[in-house]
C-alpha cells in the first residue's frame, strides 16, 4: 500500500507541506448520501488551528477548508473527496540555515539522509505539524459518520502538561466533553488548566518547550471492533497515534500501571447492569479493548507528546556539510507546548480508525439515508 | 489487506488455533537464495516454547518446526515459505466451561459477539498466546537475514516484572545481549532476576498473575527507515507490537517519561564522534526515531504486559447464556507470568517490520549471494 | 500488499510448488458460521485434478483436501482456514535437465534470471498450473457461500479447442450448467465435444499440444459491484482470471468483436421485463457490466488459454550456462490441452473476486446463519 | 487498499469528477531528486485532450496541469505529488434528462443503484472518460523516470477503427514511435490512417459511434519483472487497462488467436543473438512475458475498446423514476469514437504498472541522481 494513506475501506491520503503551495486530503471510502460541506469541517480546523491563545505559535494560517471533489448538491457521492487548505502565512526566510545544520529533536538529520537533500526543509516541510491538519480534515468527516449514523462519540483532552496532571478519574464522560474546550490548554480541570497555562507560558518566556499527555475516550463504541492478532484495535489506533508528530508513546487502559498489577486487580470482572440487562465490566482497566477487540466498554487512551523539538534557546549541532560541530539558535514561529492543538488530531485519528472497523463490521451501509434529526 | 498479515513486502501470514490441528506461518517477499533449514528457526522459538522453566506453563510442546514451502537445495526459492508446528499436547477439557461464562481479562466475551457463538474458545482458540509462535516463525526468518547481510541486531529482554524493576542506562549492548538469556526470567541483571523469579512463585502458589515490561534495542540500524507521517517506524513498529495479546502499551526513547522534560532537556544534541567522523546524539531520548525516520542511532522500545488474565484464583463473571452472575475457577495449565517468553516474540516482531523496511529502502536485493563466513 | 495473495475482505493466499511437499491456501475473511468440511472442496477439486480421463495428464494426484484451521465443530470461526494438499506423485528426474536449458513458452528462462538460479525448477517449481488447485480450495468455498447465501451461480464450460469452436449463444444457462461436465472436454455441446476431444488425442500423439477459450457465465449477480475506475470488476476479475497459467487473453461481453461494431449496434437497450417489473437489457454485449460496475445482467467473460507449452516434441532452445544452441526433448508427463481442466479454476477465480465485492457491499454479513435448506 | 489507487510503491489515486471542480492525482513513492515542472506532464495531457481535432469532441479543455505538492526547487523530493486540473468548459445543463433515463451503453443505470441516487450524473461524474487525465498525468511522471534512468519506452498506437485494421507487424519500433502521432487517429500507417479518419467522420454525421484497438510496444524492458500468479505482469496490467472506460478486451502476444494454435506453432524458440550474446526468441507470441514474468522481449498487448455509447441518435430506454419505457435523445459533445485519444491514457498505465514493478525489483534507487544528458 502507499505510505501515505491511513485505513482501508474508509481512509485518508495525506499531501502538501508545510511551506508548500497547500496541505490537503483525499478521502476515499465514504459512503454516498451524507450531506457534507465545509461547515461540517471548519470547527475541528479552528480548534487546531496555530494563533488561537497566546500559548499556540502565532503563524496566522486561517485553515480554510474547501471540498474540491465527491460531494455533489451537498451530499457525498461516493467517489473520493479531496479537501484542501491554500497555504497563506508561510515565512519560509528562517529556515535557510537549518538546511545543513540539522535542529536536535527534529526530523531534519534523518530526511536529509533519506531523501539525498532534497526534501523541502522548509517549516520541516513535510514532517511539520502543520500537517495534522490533514488528519483532521478527514477526521471530521469519519466523526460525524460516527455520530450521527452511530452515535458513537470520541473526545480527547489534555491530561498532562509538563509535570501537572489531571486526574481525570471521576469526572464523568459528558463533563469532560462539555469542559475540554473551555480553556486555552484543553483540559477539563479549571483550575489545573490555570497552572498549566502558566507552566506553557514560562517555558516560552525561557525559550523553552513542555510536553504532555493527551487522554481520550469514547461513548457508544459497539463490542466486536478489531480482528485478533495483526489487526488488533490496539495495532490500528496506535499505528495512527504514531503518525502525529511528537507523539512518543500509546498505552490503553491501565497500560504501564497495569504491567505492575497482579491479574486479581487488573482482570476486569464482569456483571450485568440492572437497568439494562448489559453485560459490563466493574472496573476497566482493560480500556475497553480485550484480545484486540472492543468489548462495548468505553475505549481508554493516553497519549504521551514530547516537549516541541522547537525551542529558541541556543543548541549545539552539527554542520552536516562543513562537518563540524556548531551552535543553532533556532529563529520562526514555534508552538512552546503542542498539546494544546493536540485534541481534534488524536480525535480525528480515532474516528478514522474506528469507523474504518465500524464499515469492515457492516456497522455502516454503503449508502447513508438522512435522518429526521440532524 | 486481509487481516492476518504484518508487513508488506516482507511479510508473514499466521493462521492456526491453540487446540487446533496446528499453528503455522506463511513468510511471503523472502528474497530467493538464503540458506535455510529448521535449526535457523528452532532456537528461537526454543526460548519462547512453553515448559522451558518452573515460571512458565507446563503445557508439553515441543514446537518443533517444519518447512513445507518455499526451499529446495537448502536455499529460499523466492516463493512463499510455510512454516508449521502440530500442535500436540492440548488438552481442551477444562475450557468446556467457559463456553458461556467468559473470563476476566481475556477474549472470551468480546470473541462470542463478533463470531456468534463459532469461534474455537479452547485455550483461547486464535487469540491465544501460542499464537506468537507463528510470529516467531517468521521472525527467525527475519532475524537471519538482517543480521547476515546488514549486521543488524535486535535484543528484547525483561526490564520489569510486577514491581521489580531493572536499570538497564548503564549496561552496554553486547552486556545485554550476553546475559538476558542467563537466567529464567530473561533480565539481564542477575540479581534483579532472582527477585522477579521469586515473585513470580509467590504469584503462582496464590493462583494469581503478574505483568512487566520488555525492552528492546539495537545494533546497526540504518537511517532512514520509516517514512513520515502514516508510515512513521513507530507506527509500524506499534501495529507490530499491539498484536502480541498482553500488551497495553508502547513507548520510544524517553517515551511517557519524556512528556514531562523540558524541550531543552529532552531534545538530543548532534556531535560528531571523533574516531569515527560519525554523527551521533549525546543522549537518546528520541529511541533512534526524529520524524518517523531512524536516524541511526539504537532503537530503545518498551513495552508494557498486563499481568496475564488466566489466573487460578475465583473470579466473578457472567453466564452469558442464562444472564446471570455466577462464580468461575478457570483449570487449565497457565503461565503466572508471560514477560519471560516475550522476548523472541518482541525481537521477532521488530524484526519482521525492520526488514520489511529494509527492503523497501533497497537496502536487501531481490536475490541473496552467499556470505563467505556464514 | 504481499504478492502471493488474491482479495481484499475474502483472499486466498497460494503456497506451495509442484513437486515440494505440499500445496496449499489459507482463506482469510471467511465469515464465521459457515457449514464447512472437506466433503465442501474435494469435488471441485476433483475435477480439475489430473488423470481424470486419456486427454489429461497421467500424473496421479489424489489431491486430497486437508482443512488444517479455522473451522471448528464443523463450521466456519472467523478465523483463516488453511487448506493443504499433499503432493504424493512427484517424478522429479525428468527435470534436471530443464534447469539449465530453459523450454520453450515456460517460466524457466526468466525464472532463472529473476531468481539467480535458486527457484525450484521441477515441474515449473511455483509456476506450475498444478498451483491452480490452491485457487480451487479458496474458490470452493466462495462458491459455496455465494451459492447459499446469495444465490449466485458462475459457471465455466470450453468454448474452443484449437479450431473446434463451439457456439454458445442459444444455450440456456440451465442447459450450459447440465451438459458442461457431461464430457471429458467440458464442452456443453456433446458433438463439439467429441471432436474436440478427438483433435486433442491427435495432438497428443504428435507430441503437441492445444489450446482454447474458456467462457464463464453467471446467474444471480447483484446489481452495484465493482467501483469505478481502478476496481472495476473488469479489473479485478482480469487480475485473477490472468493469474492461471496459459491465459493470454480475457474480454468481457462482446469484447474484441465488440470493438468492430458501430455504438448504435454494441448498446445494450434498457427494457423493463413485463412479468417482473425488473429492469433489463435486450443484448448483452456489456458481459453484464457498465462503468466496471455490475448491471444486474449475466456476467459474461472469454478467458484464452495458450497451447500447453510442454510438447514431446524436439525443440531448439539455449543451454545458459554454457552459452550455446542445443536441441531440447522434454519427458515427463503433460496435458496435451489444459483446457478441459480449466473450468473449475475459472470458476474459483471468479468466485473468489465476486465474494470479495459482495463483502465489500455489505451483501454478505459477518456471521452467517445456517439456512433451512442446506 | 482504498479503491482509488493503482500500484503500490509507485502509486497514483484518482479524485474528481467530469463537470465537477476539478481533476486530480496524487503521486505516491516517486523518489526524490527528479527534475520535474509541469512540463514534464502537459505534452502528454495535449496527446490526450478534448478538441485536438474534427474527430473528437468539441468540448473546449485546455487540461492545464498545476504540481501542488511534492515538488521543491524543480526537483522531486519524495513527498507524494498533487497534480491537478481546473475543469473550465463543463456545460452541465445537456444532463439533466439523463438523471433518470440511464442512457444505455454507460454506468448510469448500476451507479444509480449502487450511489442510491447519489451519484454525480453530469457528463458521467466520476465514470467520464476525462478521468483517464488523471491516469495520464500520473503516467508521465512514470514515463519520465523509465525512459531517463531505465531507457524503457513504451508506445500505444490506433491498430484497428472499427473495421478498418493496420498489420503492425513488419513496422520497426522506431518507425512506429516515429508515425504514430503524425495524424489524427494515431495510426502508424498513413493510408490506414485516412481511412480510419473517414470512417469516424461517417459515424458522426450518423450520429452513431465507433471502437478499436490499441495496441502497446516497448523497448528496453528488462527480465524479470512480475511475480508468479496473483501479481503475474498480465494481472497487473489488465488491472489498470481495465480501469479505462471502454476497454472490453486485453491480450498479450498471441492473445486469443494464439489459443487456436499448436504448442509447436506458438512456443518461442530461444537463440543467442550473434552480434550482442544476447538470448532472444525468435518470434514473440508470449508477448515477452512467460510464467507471467517478462523474459526481456518487447511487451505487445492488444486492448478492444467498445464503439464510444454516447451517440446521438434517438435510443430506446427506461424512466426509472416512473417505471416506464422512454425514448432518449442524447444531447451533448462527445467523441464519435474514443481510439484516437487513448494511447496516451495506455502508455501511462502501462508505464505506472512497469515502474511499480521496476521499483519492487531494486532497479530504481530510493534516490534519483541527475543525469549528464537529459
């Protein structure tokens, strides 16, 4: 398969760089019938988007998206749907001097070796974060499906910055919904996210970065998701979590807590919910998922960013062409903590995963009717 | 794709069940004239059979290997290679109880849903652990031909089991290598093991399960590797890694940890090494990873197990059939801890993966010459 | 995606060589709940196998099916079905010879090349139409389940040998589907069929040989299969049907013919059938499908077989190894026609390939249910 | 695989519609460092586009290429390349009447069913002809690379016009590259040409429309290209002829005439060539391809596209909104006959297939180094 896609029967194609003319999307594999425009798909943009608070880097792109193809009198067609974002504030000045002495933490070193000096350095062209924004536009495409023909719901907020951490366990899946947004960092806790506010803007003023961990869980995830082995839900999600920059680290459930637990305490017990008669388990440290598979409980992720490779302060390294060792110092526009931007990427990945399985599962036909209520 | 494959130029295709007939690989994309017989497999998967110690299952396999396709003469033919091991000690009486009453913490209820009732729930049927054996299979496969021709090495080893942790910063490649297998619990510090095998016999006598955490690193990675975005080698390598039932989580470099420095601590500064003009990183907090791209420095992975789910000790559960609560004691013959078995499945994954993107950076050619030292 | 694999959601992947141990097929994606066991395959397989009657070759292979995984309790789990044939009758001696003097219209010359001398040369090793049978396990079971569920039937039958042809144009599909294995060449007309069987037993005893034309016609098709453009059905039905050895030609409907005429002529007229209300057209010069995309009418597809390359006859052709011309006689056993074993394998394939876009379609569901009427 | 795609490491998706905003590839896997502007891609665009002259249609397409991505200071940077084209001359208003009375001949009736009334109908949507532009511009990267680093060339040309037919068999290939595009019809011989050109200009003041064939030559490709069964370079060929609209029939060599020979009369007999040590055969009906892998022969393939079904005459046809008979006058530009516009659209498929394969064999590297003369 191309390297560039993600998903099978409904999947994304990512292109563009950063500095480049545009970033852009093909959506392949959505059904016919949905009613689609950019409407539907700005709102994820904006809440990603760079110049949003003063904690995000002050490139001022304003993400527009436009549909250039598959949609037809305001409904899907079935053919693929190309989304695209015309770059416009692309300050491509400060990045001669990277081009033969490779910033520490970046992908400049590798790209230059593997692509013989010809990648576009440019804003780390096509390794910049910048193209998350490719993920999201087909994310929203995948969340509303979810939504509206499922009504599975997929949320994700900043459980930690740097070395304040939320403990997210007793909030309820609709206050952490109604609260990530409420505040510049993303996180459900008013009062926490004050603090990480003020970490984020240390780090900048010092010329540094932070990073953190993003949590995300879901409502209405039907059982019976993923295929043993190979295509483990685990697998699926984590090859995607993995394609965001930054992102160092996936764990489900208890995760790495869990691998000190005893069975007795991590095994999940079964019981039958009274008011329903549903089969659910009392604790989930499974994270929704066993043998690979969705069980039906809520799917639990954690998602570990490190700090921005992007800071100002000076750094020593190497003149790849000269040979020798040097000092950088780093000038452009830098996101001092990316986290904050991180949400509406990890749920776009997690919809276009999910609703990839829900499809290979027959959850979805292949031609969607409208519903009453929109 | 269909689903039971990993990789795609290099590539391998399980199949088979616990209390089957078999359990077997199909390895497609080998190139044509590498030596190979069964003793290139056996060893491997020798460390990873069950019965080998007093720490794991007394489930009686030899898991002996055979050949069925894909070499004539002694040499690979460029065809795809069939590997299979007949299962022979499988005894499937106990597991005629948990038909209906799935267990804590593993497949059994998520698998009912999906496959109405026909999936093989014996020993776990196709999510059972025994299944990494078909992993290894084609792991050895791939392990021969990197170390061969591209002096690549991978190493796994037991860093953590329960609450017993091993510091492994300062122990050097080849140190690692020589002493992981030196002990039953495969860490490479020998007192450390004493404890981890200590408290892997408390767990048993109390019927109960303990997890840990694999790590693993390398020798001779190319840069390069990977490709941005969808096909990061941390997305690749994590779809791998998810596949082997236990695990919950991933992480590269500093990982979790990592989200919590500073960019300025974090970020691994370039220098050129002096007797060999090579560019190196100070530190490796990037897990030899920037961009997606290998970028020659070691792989450091680590990987988290849940205590396994199969544990002797009552647990409560669901009839699934008569929709009650009930007690469930699971028999059977099981491991109290699966860590000490990883590693050849861990090393065989990322092997597996390395190699397919090897190939895909022409770094292996279509036809194999015979090495002289062998 | 590996080479060695056909279909997406239903696959099969080939194993094997023609004088190795065994040949086989793992199915991937079959639906768990389908009735399954041996008694399913070893017809079909039957005939296509050798030594059925005096115009087929005399190697005597039972080709008996072994179903290995992936059905338990005597159906379907969802999990891949591994199917094996052991090879009992491999006369090997005959080939030493070809392995440096390639024969003429086989694989052997770039065999050797692409391989380096490594690929198992005997009895074409890999290339051997003996490999056929691996497609007719996969076929077998599609064909069972497109039969069951969907109530589609695809059947194959000769049209030509050599210059014998046999006009099937007013022959009902029940007719064709009676008479078609009613004689050894596989031809529904019984007078054709025994010249045709004549002109093969001629050829025979010059030591030559012949080929023909396959045609494959359906009842039953849905309307919607197949996507525009790169997965027409044309295309994935020709990606298959050129996947058997000896097939140089593939046309769909009017096909070759077809270009010759005028657009007045070739269009097929829509009507509405007055005692179904369903829509049809009076011709069918689209073989059933329009845009790549099934049109409800019979699928109608010419496969052309080239002559069976292996003729006793001498031969001039080139020892490799030493750089000169030589004189080849090739022993060994062959089908003087390979035609009347090929309507199985048709079969398979385009069972195989309708299955895969009825899954695709979501015709057929995850699980199936036993019918009343098996 | 999303359905949008051919090839897998050099790879291109299609997006758009006939009278949507645009047309559009993505190029997946060029290797970095070729020079590339649109230059590269236009010539060939023009071979291909609408009103070159009285023969085709009058619809007035300039098909302007624009790169958006993938390309940074004139050189390839291994990005996947955005190719795109403004549609500019789209009357749509000739379409409306075709909404429910699916003209015959086209996809309008399946992809009625199959889009559930979704579909964008104007000038067949994602089923038009003008998509083979998106093949086209893909196909020219393709070209470029085979022809500068492999010296591969590829050459489609008009053999047949309805009845009238060229025997291409005592033209050199160069004498065929040279005339093929001297006239309108793309016919390598003059006087056929002419009549060829008649015979069009007949069917279209008929209103009525006619078919062909291309056939396809090549220079330069090396052995080995394919892989045994499923990836058989006949099955990946006839996979993307299929996937242009009109194309019923695909052979190689001897094709369907082939079949009606002896094994004696089709073999190729291999011989050295004097001048070069060459291993050659001295006729080629295999079509340089044995065991479905190429022996280092020109390929030749022969593809039937059916009469154009757009024609203007009065057809008879279904409402399908009403359930009645109708008659159906189709208005609109078309082509009377489609040959004379194709080759450039079998010369890209040929050329993405043939690279893909090129690259699967080693025989591009990952990174392309200018050559002297360009």
């Amino acid at each position: 398969m191309p390297a560039n896609i993600l998903g099978e029967r409904f999947s994304i194609t990512s292109f563009g760089e950063s500095h480049g003319k545009c970033i852009g999307t093909i959506v392949d594999g959505c059904p016919a019938g949905l009613k689609l425009d950019e409407s539907d798909i700005q709102p994820l943009l904006n809440l990603r988007r760079p110049g949003q608070s003063v904690i995000t880097t002050q490139r001022k792109e304003t993400d527009q998206v436009s549909i250039l193809s598959g949609v037809f009198r305001g409904y899907t067609t079935g053919a693929p749907i190309c989304l695209i974002i015309w770059n416009t504030d692309s300050d491509s000045r400060s990045y001669d001097e990277i081009k033969n002495t490779p910033r520490p933490g970046h992908s400049d070193y590798p790209a230059y070796l593997k692509y013989g000096g010809f990648a576009d350095y440019r804003g780390s062209g096509r390794f910049s974060g910048r193209l998350t924004a490719t993920l999201v536009m087909g994310g929203a495409v995948a969340l509303k499906i979810l939504s509206k023909y499922l009504n599975i719901e997929i949320i994700s907020y900043t459980q930690a910055i740097g070395n304040i951490i939320c403990n997210t366990d007793n909030i309820s899946f609709d206050e952490l919904s109604r609260k990530r947004y409420s505040n510049d960092v993303r996180c459900p806790d008013h009062e926490i996210a004050i603090k990480m506010k003020e970490d984020i803007l240390v780090a900048r003023k010092a010329g540094d970065s932070l990073g953190g961990i993003i949590e995300c869980t879901t409502k209405g995830i039907p059982p019976g998701l993923g295929e043993p082995i190979f295509e483990s839900i685990e697998s699926e999600l984590s090859k995607g979590l993995f394609s965001i920059p930054a992102v160092k680290g996936v764990e489900f459930g208890s995760g790495f807590i869990g691998s000190s637990l005893k069975g007795s305490q991590n095994n999940d017990i079964f019981y039958i919910e009274k008011s329903s008669g549903k089969i659910l388990t009392l604790t989930n440290n499974s994270g929704g998922i066993l043998g690979g598979i969705t069980n039906g409980m809520p799917l639990k992720i954690r998602i570990a960013f490190k700090p921005a490779a992007s800071i100002s302060m000076s750094q020593k390294t190497v003149n790849i062409e000269k040979g020798v060792e040097t000092d950088l110092h780093v000038k452009g526009r830098h996101d001092p903590c990316v986290v904050p931007r991180a949400p509406p990427v990890v749920d776009s990945i997690v919809g276009i995963v999910l609703l990839d399985h829900c499809i290979k599962c027959n959850l979805i036909p292949p031609v969607l009717k409208e519903l009453h209520s929109n």
